[in-house]
C-alpha cells in the first residue's frame, strides 16, 4: 500500500488547521479515497488526495476572487484583521456586489470591500466607501443578504436557512447535514434570524 498521511500531516501539509480540513470532509464533496472512519482522528489521506483536497482549499479561500478583484477588494490589515470568513458557495453573490462596487469606482468614487462574515446563515459585508454612496451600497448589500439566505454556502445550489439545535446555516438538501439534527422549533419556520428578531420586538407588548 502506497504511503498514507494522517490527519494531523495532511493538515500541515495543505497549510490548513485541523478543524478545517475535518469540515471540508463533512461537506462531503471531497473526501479522502481510504474510507473515512468513525473517529476522525484517524483518517488517512493518499498522496492524490492530497493534491485534490489543495485545490478544494484554494477554492475556500477564494484565491482566484482575491486576484481578480485586487482592484475591489483590499485585504483588511492590522491588529484584529477579518478576511473572507465564509463558505465557497456564495462566490457569486460576492463577485455581484464587487462588481457593483467596481462601477462605482469607474465612476470615480472609493467603494471597496474589506471583509465579510457568515452570521446567523446569511452574508454580511463590511466596506470602505465614499459617504455619498452610503444608501447604494446599503442597497447593494441588501441584495446580497437576501441572496444568501437561498444560497447553500458550501454549493452556490437553491437552499434554505437549515436550524439545528447549536447552529444554523443556509444549505441546500445535499449539505443540510452540517447543522446536525434539525430543531423542529425553529428549522422550516425561522427563515431570516434578522427579520425575525425584529418581528418578535415589534410584537412585544408596548
Ligand atoms: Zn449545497
């Protein structure tokens, strides 16, 4: 048998922690050719695998989106610094709105994206922009909001905010896995944690 790499080596190898190469095999899409064991401290990966899970990171860190739009999106820096912290499916909601900003940077205005977040299964993004351009870029992040609470993270496929009991997340019915077992109180009913929460205040009793 052909030399096997643990997990803890594969980790180091692809530059990645522990935590997330574990996430990547629970998505499912790529997965290690030896078949996965139960405990996954155990898992063993083929010099092939390797090469195909350095393309799937790649992908996860938006390698290609961070060089083409260099223009739009400039890395946040210093202490506390936040990068792209989100699931690979929503690359085109992102490539969206910095096409948007994009525009208006021809236009001759500082529109620039720092960085986003996955919160509560929806995409939230933080930009650096010109004061004028405030209510069309709070549009334009409106629209990317919406789009990715029908957008699986992990996929790009149609999806819905899935609610597990410790977590919730927009997947699709391939990647509903990555929440656990559903939370009938809230998974189906509970769509849009932000509409919600409002709802729920504006139902409070004067
Ligand atoms: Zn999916």
């Amino acid at each position: 048998m052909a030399d096997l790499m643990t997990l803890r080596d594969a980790a180091d190898v692809l530059g990645v922690d522990v935590v997330t190469l574990v996430h990547i095999i629970e998505v499912g899409d790529t997965v290690p050719t030896p078949p996965v064991p139960k405990d996954y401290k155990d898992i063993v990966f083929t010099a092939d695998d390797i090469e195909r899970f350095k393309t799937e990171v790649s992908r996860r860190r938006f390698l290609d989106f961070k060089s083409d739009y260099a223009d739009v999106y400039v890395h946040d820096e210093g202490p506390g610094a936040r990068g792209l912290e989100f699931g690979p499916g929503w690359l085109g909601i992102l490539k969206e709105f910095c096409d948007s900003l994009r525009e208006f940077q021809n236009a001759g205005y500082r529109a620039r994206l720092r960085w986003g977040k996955e919160k509560f299964g929806a995409l939230r993004l933080f930009t650096d922009h010109t004061s004028e351009l405030a209510a069309y870029i709070g549009e334009r992040r409106g629209i990317a909001y919406g789009k990715s609470l029908r957008t699986c993270q992990e996929c790009g496929e149609l999806a819905r905010l899935r609610f597990g009991h410790s977590i919730c997340l927009t997947l699709c019915d391939r990647h509903k896995h990555l929440v656990g077992e559903p939370n009938p109180e809230r998974d189906g009913i509970i769509l849009d944690v932000e509409a919600w929460s409002r709802k729920q205040r504006e139902g409070e009793p004067g």
